[in-house]
C-alpha cells in the first residue's frame, strides 16, 4: 500500500511540474521582439533573464527578433569586481550581439506594426542605456527610440512585457500604470532594490507588490487500487505558482526577476509567468 501510494503521489507531481514547465506552449506564432541593453547585469542586460525570457518564447511557438539602440553605453563595469573601468567604452548595440549570438537589429527599424509583442529584459543597462533612470530617478529621460516604441506598441493595443528594472521604462512612459518590481521593503536584504518602488509612484503610476513565486499546499484525495482493494489516500501536495503582474488596461505584464534575491529556477519560472501572459495577450 505504501509503495502504491508513493507512486501516485510521484505521478502526481511530476504531472503538474510538467504541466508548469510546459505552461507557455498553448500559445504560436506570435511575433516578439525584444529590446535589449548591453550585455552583463551591471552595465547592460542580464543575461539570465534574457536568455529565460528567449527559452519561454522558444517553447511558447513564438518568432523572436532582437534589438538594441546603436548608442554607447553609460559605462563599462569590470564584473569581476563591481568596478567601473577607467577609459574604456562600448556600444549597446555591438554587446548586445553577444546575447543575441550576432542577429540583432539597430532599434530604430523596429516596427510595432511587423510584431504582435515586445518584451524588455532587465539588468542595470535599462536604468543606464534605455534611460537615466540610475542616475536621475524619478527625473530620468527615456532613450527617444525605447520612448517610441513603448508608445508604439502601446497605441497599438499590443502587450509589453518588462521584468526586474525595466518596469520604470513604462512607469516614466504610461502615466497610472500598474507595475510590479516586487516588494516595497527590503525586508533583511532579500528584496536589495525596493527603493525603486518609491520612484515608480512617485513617476504616477501604481505599485502593486508581488512575489516571485508563491508556494501553496493543496491536500488532494487520491483513489488508488493496492492489490486490487480500493483505498481512498488524502495526500498534501506543494505547488509552486508563477505569477506575473498584468495591467490589463494596458496590456504591460511586469515580473520582479532579480529585484529579489532568490534562486535561479524561480525567477527562470517568473519570466516564463510573465512570457506566458504576454503571448496569451496576443491572442495568437
């Protein structure tokens, strides 16, 4: 009977981590671009989430372009050591091309009219490149292609997805909109950049605080035969939910990414919650 039971239960949660892991597929064919900054967290895109963002299109049947504007980046961080590098110079665009294996596109040829979706991975290169948002806050200028683009593809009735930092492009952009960075405390250092949370109502629009992932247990009722008696076993099951946040009104689906300090695979799943409302956005 134990046996059987382990069994079921085993069945049961590899089914719906599955059916989580394979959430984004309902939806094909839609056409994404995706806008990023540079190439590294703390001076351009980061890389997880871009390349999180791409494996959920990818699996979700959608046809994904790259771009990136053809400026200079703000400055060059030495990763190695979180320090700025003396003298040294790079452009968005030719180091985005490293995320983008070298099929990027200038920005100023994207066309909202040619895409059903465009989607903004964070990473310090959206406060630094897109915008000035990291050093003048609340008082900070859209780079005028990004500006273009988000009005574009908001004009359009299309979805905008932006994950970690880049919700501040649509909070300078979109007065009233409702976006999510996370939480608003920083609450011992898991939540390292809820500060950011001040400048987005401060820029008019709204805050709505989420999490990454949430964890619920269910207790489900299972029925199984052990050598051939019916048994009826009440077995406590933990799922992970992925959320993302979704203005509906303005179609702008926001997940907190690495504005929490967390693991790797729940943020992976965060992106994939806002990649899956996004598409589902589409109607594709």
């Amino acid at each position: 009977m134990f046996a059987a039971r382990s069994l079921l239960r085993s069945a049961h949660v590899k089914f719906a981590l599955c059916a989580q892991f394979h959430a984004t597929s309902n939806c094909t064919g839609a056409k994404v671009a995706i806008v990023l900054s540079g190439c590294g967290v703390y001076d351009g895109t980061e890389i997880h989430e871009a390349s999180a963002i791409l494996v959920h299109l990818s699996r979700g049947g959608a046809e994904v372009q790259m771009f990136a504007p053809d400026v200079f980046q703000m400055d060059v961080i030495d990763h190695s050591k979180g320090q700025p590098v003396e003298k040294e110079s790079r452009n968005v665009l030719s180091e985005s091309a490293r995320i983008a294996r070298g099929n990027i596109t200038e920005l100023t040829k994207l066309n909202a009219g040619k895409y059903d979706a465009v989607i903004f991975p964070g990473g310090f290169g959206a406060a630094k490149n897109l915008s000035t948002f990291a050093v003048d806050g609340k008082d900070c200028k859209i780079n005028k292609d990004v500006e273009r683009v988000l009005k574009d593809f908001h004009r359009a009735g299309k979805p905008i997805g932006l994950c970690c930092i880049s919700p501040v492009l649509a909070a300078k952009v979109f007065p009233g909109v409702d976006v999510t960075v996370g939480h608003e405390e920083e609450e011992g250092g898991k939540w390292p950049y809820a500060a950011t949370t001040q400048a987005i109502t401060a820029l008019g629009a709204k805050h709505t605080v989420k999490e990454v992932t949430i964890s619920l247990l269910y207790r489900v009722d299972l029925l199984f035969s052990a050598f051939f008696v019916f048994h009826m076993a009440e077995l406590p099951l933990t799922f992970v939910h992925h959320e993302a946040h979704v203005d509906q009104k303005n179609k702008v689906v926001t997940t907190p990414a690495f504005m929490c300090e967390t693991k790797l695979h729940l943020i992976f799943d965060g992106i994939g919650a806002m990649v899956r409302d996004v598409l589902k956005l589409t109607g594709k």
